[in-house]
C-alpha cells in the first residue's frame, strides 16, 4: 500500500507516468477519454499504454459502461503480445485480474473482477485484436484496466463496488500504475513460460471457489451449481446436477453468486 502524498484528486503527468512506466512502456495521457481500449485499438503499437485521467464513454466486457470521475480512478489500456498459443488465449484476461488483485491485496471474482474486502474495487476488458505480420495476422491483446481508486460512495456505479480509497487502502495513481504495469508484464511471462504455473498461482486468489453461482450464458439460459474450480486452461468448473461443466469467459455474459 502506497499513501497519497499528494492531493488524491490531481491530474496526472505524463512525465511522472513516462518514468514510473519506464523504457519498454510508451505512455500516451488524455485529460479525458470515451475508451482508452477504443483509443489503444486505433493505434494497436505493441507496448502503447493509453491513460485516461477521465473516461468518459469505456466499455466493460459486452458492451456495459465503464465511466470514471476526473481524478479518482486509474483507467489505462495496455497494448501487449502474449507470446502465447490460441489453446492458452482464454488466460490473458484471468492474468490481468491476477495482476491487480495480487498488488491491491485483494482476490478474484472468475475471471477478473477485483475484489477486495467482497467489494469490486477493478474491472478489466480484455480484446483480442489482428495485425499484419510477415504476411500473415498476428494476435495482439488490448488489456483494458479500470481501477477504483479514490471514488466516494455516490461516485460508485453499483452498490457492491467500492474504491481503495473508501476501503483503507489509499494509493498514488502514479505508483500504481507504475506497480499494475509491472506486475501486467512479469505475469504474462509466467503464463507464457509455463500456463499451469499461471494458474496454480491463480487459483490461490480464486473468489468464486466452493460457493454456489448462476452462470447467465449467450443465448438467454442459465447454469447454476457449486464452483469447482478453475481448469489448466482458465475455464470455471461448474458442479451441477448432471455433473461438471466447463465454461470459458468469453461463453459467459455473467456469473453471480446464487441467491
């Protein structure tokens, strides 16, 4: 945990960004943003991290709106090649919920909602994107992170979201996201080195382990029974009935605890 030294609600500087992100990171900064993943998507430069100090218009996962007041949150798009192949894609986004979960002390909700003290503290929008390379097309990832840093409690989209701030964890922007990008980094090269080492580290901060959830799936039914776990390729592991399922997140619009 790092303490504000300086007035919580200060824009950023680009240049103290630049040198906290250091020389593999070109940081581009905007007072204010509809989607810093839209932004980044435009541009697709491996190592692009584009900042939003105001994001007005993002975009969580299937379209629902992210929107952040000036100042109080850290929400950045990072542009990064995974080194990995398709088989392993589906645990790019579970390693940037890791990521973040493991520097704010919190846990996750499958795939990659942060939680802290039960409350989401960080959402995060992973899209797969195309180049051309050597004749051919070259995945990259967009990996959209927006984290609740110092929003009151009015400022909060949804009644079980929280800030670090309100929670008793105040953190400069600047160091974390100094620490996010760093961690981000170091992560994927785990997950590209050795995916079952990811997530075996995964595991020991995975939420939604033994509680009973409904999963909301594309086409309008629903799987309800007892999380089970997480398999080596990232899908949650569902007990029901009928026995265990395996979902991936991109097969899934949500998952909440059962009632």
């Amino acid at each position: 945990m790092v303490v504000n030294d300086i007035s919580p609600r200060a824009p950023l500087d680009l240049d103290r960004l630049q040198e906290a992100a250091g020389p593999l990171w070109k940081v581009q900064l905007h007072a204010a943003a509809e989607s810093t993943n839209a932004l980044a998507t435009a541009s697709l430069e491996r190592g692009l991290v584009v900042v939003a100090d105001h994001q007005t218009a993002g975009r969580g996962r299937l379209g629902r709106e992210w929107v952040t007041p000036p100042g109080a949150a850290l929400t950045f798009s990072a542009v990064v090649d995974p080194v990995v192949d398709d088989e392993w894609w589906p645990l790019v986004p579970l390693v940037a919920g890791y990521a973040v979960a493991r520097i704010v002390g919190g846990s996750v909700k499958w795939p990659n909602d942060v939680l802290l003290h039960d409350r989401k503290v960080c959402g995060i929008l992973v899209e797969r994107v195309h180049v051309r390379a050597r004749g051919g097309d070259k995945p990259l990832a967009v990996v959209g992170i927006g984290i609740n840093v110092d929003q009151t409690a009015d400022e909060l989209p949804v009644p079980w979201a929280s800030s670090l701030g309100l929670l008793g964890f105040p953190w400069d922007r600047t160091e974390l996201f100094a620490r996010v990008l760093h961690g981000l980094r170091v992560w994927l090269g785990v997950m590209t080195s050795g995916p079952t080492t990811f997530v075996a580290n995964y595991r020991g901060r995975f939420d939604t382990l033994g509680r009973d959830v409904r999963v909301d799936l594309p086409d309008g039914s629903t799987l309800s029974g007892r999380a089970d776990g997480v398999d080596d390729h990232g899908r949650l592991e569902v007990e029901t009935s009928g026995g265990t399922v395996a979902v991936a997140a991109g097969d899934v619009v949500h998952v909440r605890r059962a009632e």
